[in-house]
C-alpha cells in the first residue's frame, strides 16, 4: 500500500498547522478541541518548519512545569522532520515510525504540505491489507 492511499481513505488529508510564535498553551488547546497528536508548524501553511506533538508537551511539562506553556511553538517543536512523499510504500513509512519512535509523519512533494500520516493510519491500513488477503486466500483454498 502507498501512502496516498492511506490519505485517499483518511477522506480528508487537510493538516493542521499554526504559525510560529504561536504559544505552546495555544497549541495545546487546538490539539485537545481537534482531538489530534500534533501540530505542524508552518509560517505559510504550505511548508513544514516543524512539529509538535502531545508527547513533547507533556515532556516539557515534566522538565520544566507550566512555564514551558509560555513558550513559543518554535522553542520546542521538533526542526529536524521526517517526511515522506505521497508514492512512499506503508511497510517503510511503518519501518521508520517504529525506529524513530514517533507517531506523525507530514506528507511532502516538492517542498509542499500535502497531508499527515499517523502510525494508526499506517497500522489500519496494513491490518485492512491483510484481511483482504486473508480472505482471497480463504477463496482460493475453498474454490471460490
């Protein structure tokens, strides 16, 4: 399965981003009303600066406490992203996700946002694979 797939059966590959600059306590009241992981950060909505999930908001808190929710998005999101590209096979995005210990991968083509894959999508999306094999094979051993 190729990642376009996956956000052809998201139904809908808008991604949400804020701008730098935005406070983290913002950021983290969008993830909540949205009921998401992760924002990226983007100046134009366009191109991915950055990205910060739940999980680096949460660490933060432990490190530092509330003060950290006065930040800057900027000041604690992840620069160094991992990207994929829409004709990119599931199994490696899959591959890199678990090596990477992370859970949300923004979706590039020439230098432009273009959706965000997260590892449920990508686990989904396998586990739908499998059940039609399962079931092709179940049709070839029954004769059908």
């Amino acid at each position: 399965m190729l990642v376009h797939q996956i956000l052809k059966s998201k139904g809908d590959d808008g991604v949400v981003t804020v701008e730098p600059g935005t406070l983290v306590s913002d950021a983290a009241t969008i993830l909540a009303e949205r009921r998401i992981g992760t924002v990226v950060i983007s100046t134009d909505g366009t191109r991915a600066e950055g990205i910060l999930s739940e999980r680096d908001i949460v660490r933060a808190l432990a490190a530092r406490g509330a003060v950290c929710l006065g930040w800057s998005v900027d000041e604690m999101m992840t620069r160094d992203l991992q990207t994929c590209a829409r004709d990119d096979l599931a199994d490696a995005i899959l591959a890199r996700m678990t090596e990477g210990r992370f859970r949300h991968m923004p979706v590039v083509e020439g230098g432009q946002l273009v959706g965000l894959i997260t590892l449920g999508d990508v686990v989904k999306a396998r586990l739908s694979e499998l059940a039609m094999e399962k079931d092709a094979l179940q049709g070839m051993i029954m004769g059908f």
